[in-house]
C-alpha cells in the first residue's frame, strides 16, 4: 500500500515536469522535496498512466467504481 498521498504535492510535481528532459536533482531544487518522494511519485504516474482506466458511478448514495472494459 502506498500510504496517504497529498493530491497537491503530486498535482504541482506533475505540472512541473517540463517536456525536455531535467534531473530528478532539478525537480528536487525546483520543488523542495526530497528526490526519493520525486522517484516514487513518478513511479506512481507512470503506473496510472499505463494502467486501465476507472469508471466512477453514482446510484443514490452509493459510490460505484470499477474497471472499464
């Protein structure tokens, strides 16, 4: 399990990742965090990006998820 993630952190490392390659020592100076957060943030990216895709449906109160097909 990956623990609790800041949606925050993860959204601003995300936007900061230009499109010309940088060093993870680059995003560490231009975020502040340590470069093994960096590491396995952009793990988690890479993962989600490869991953299948989430349907979310709401039934009254009820919160449905499941894997698109």
């Amino acid at each position: 399990m990956l623990g609790r993630i800041d949606e925050n952190v993860l959204v601003k490392l995300f936007e900061l990742i230009p499109f010309e390659n940088t060093s993870v020592h680059q995003l560490c100076c231009k975020t502040g965090m340590d470069h093994r957060t960096i590491k396995k943030y952009i793990q988690l990216i890479l993962y989600i990006q490869n991953s299948q895709r989430l349907k979310i449906e709401t039934v009254g109160l009820r919160v449905l998820v499941r894997r698109e097909k």
